[in-house]
C-alpha cells in the first residue's frame, strides 16, 4: 500500500510538470511501479542432507529447492516467494526426485526397507485431496522400482517407517537463516518444529499416517467438484543435480 500511494503522490506531481517533462517522468514512474510488482526473484537452495533411517543408519541426500516467483500480492505476504519445486537425490541408489512445489508435493519420509526406497507426501488443501480421491491417511506413498516412483496404497508401505526424518524448511526468514553446506541429523532436528514436538511427546508426533482417524482430506468431501483423475505429482528431471543416468517416470 506504502508503494502505491508514493506512486499516486509521483502522478500527481507529474501532472504539474511540463509536456516533456510529464512524459520523463511518468516514464520513471511506470518503471518504479513495474519494479515494485516485479517477481521478486528466484533464489536456489542446494546442500547435503544427512537422513536417519527408520533402523537407526544415516544415509546422505543431496537437495535443492527454489523460491520465488511470487509476485504481488505474494511477495507482499511472504518475501521468499512460494518454493517452486522439491528436488532430492540418492546416488548410492541412482535416486531421484523432483515434485511441484508451493507445499504442494513436499516428501516428508524417505526410508529404505529391504533394499526399496519409500516416500511419504502428506497432502493438504481440498484440490490435493480431491484428485487423489481423499485418502484416509492424509498422505501418498511411493517406492522406487524400475528407475522410477511408482505410486502406492498405505496398505503396501512398509509398517516400520513411522517417524519424519527429512527438512521441511529450508528457508529462513532472511537469506541469512537459509539451510547451506551439510546438515546433519541434529542441525535439522534443531531447525524444524517438528522434531522438537516428536522428542516431547516420545515420537507420537510423527506424520498423517499415525492419525487414520484425524478428518483431513475426509472433511473436503462432498464439495463442488469431485474427481478421482491423478494431479501431476512430478516435474521434468533436470539431472544435473547429481549427473544420475537414466531418470524414468518423472
């Protein structure tokens, strides 16, 4: 609002001023207005991650996400811009992910049983709800299989992964307060809120799945729209993150 009025202030002195000068200077005035609703810019996390599996191993991932793109009224609202993608690799095991991004499709479990990767995204809003036919869990599942993420009933997601082990915010308030470098096990749990409500309550605060009965997508049900075709959970690979060969189903 601050903007805008020094822009209308700007136009009506202009208005003052002779022909060519009205010209010059409303032409400086539209570049300021553009400059001020202007995206905000995309910046780029990219750091090494260590992951506690749920057999108590440590494996390290290597992550980026990008944020930005907002615009007006977002950068207004959130001066970091909404997180365009969430991007995750496994070397080790020629892992990889990258999902849609504004909290969309953000992994919160990445664990390994019997030598298959898992992956645990819990949903939120009616429009996740509703193209995934409104799980009971609050979430969907996925296991690595044929170079690709195949997507999973609850049912097939193996009983032992329970506790959410991955970041969940990179981002700081400012540039300062963003994740870089390597993080271990206990810098993260020391950042995210969440790791610190799991260590209060002896790890009962854990994921949707832990809550079959909590209401989530079920209280988005009997809207206006109901479908039960598939919203695109993944984006285009862009392997250079960890120059892993083939990258299939993405």
């Amino acid at each position: 609002m601050k903007r805008i009025r020094i822009g209308l202030l700007s136009i009506a002195t202009a208005i003052l001023l002779p022909a060519c000068d009205q010209l010059e200077q409303g032409q400086r005035i539209l570049d300021g207005v553009e400059k001020a609703f202007k995206d905000p810019g995309t910046t780029t996390l990219v750091w090494d991650e260590e992951v506690k599996l749920h057999d108590g191993r440590v494996i390290l991932i290597k992550r980026r996400e990008a944020s930005g793109g907002g615009g007006f009224p977002v950068s207004g609202m959130n001066k970091r811009g909404l997180t365009q993608y969430y991007e995750f690799c496994y070397p080790e095991m020629g892992v990889y992910w990258r999902s849609r991004g504004s909290s969309r499709y953000q992994p919160e479990i990445l664990d390994i049983v019997d030598g298959k990767v898992y992956v645990m995204v819990p949903l939120t809003g009616s429009f996740a709800c509703m193209f995934h036919d409104y799980p009971a869990t609050n979430a969907i599942y996925f296991v690595w299989e044929g170079g690709a993420w195949q997507k999973i009933p609850y049912e097939q997601f193996p009983k032992e992964i329970r506790r959410t082990n991955l970041l969940l915010n990179p981002w700081g308030r400012y540039p300062a307060g963003d994740v870089r470098g390597r993080l271990s096990v206990e810098m993260k749990e020391d950042r995210d809120s969440i790791y610190g409500a799991m260590r209060r309550t002896n790890g009962r605060i854990q994921n949707s799945t832990d809550y079959p009965n909590r209401r989530g997508c079920e209280s988005y049900k009997g809207g206006h729209y109901k479908t039960t075709a598939p919203l695109e959970v993944f984006l285009p690979p862009t392997p250079d993150l960890c120059q892993l060969p083939e990258q299939g189903g993405l």
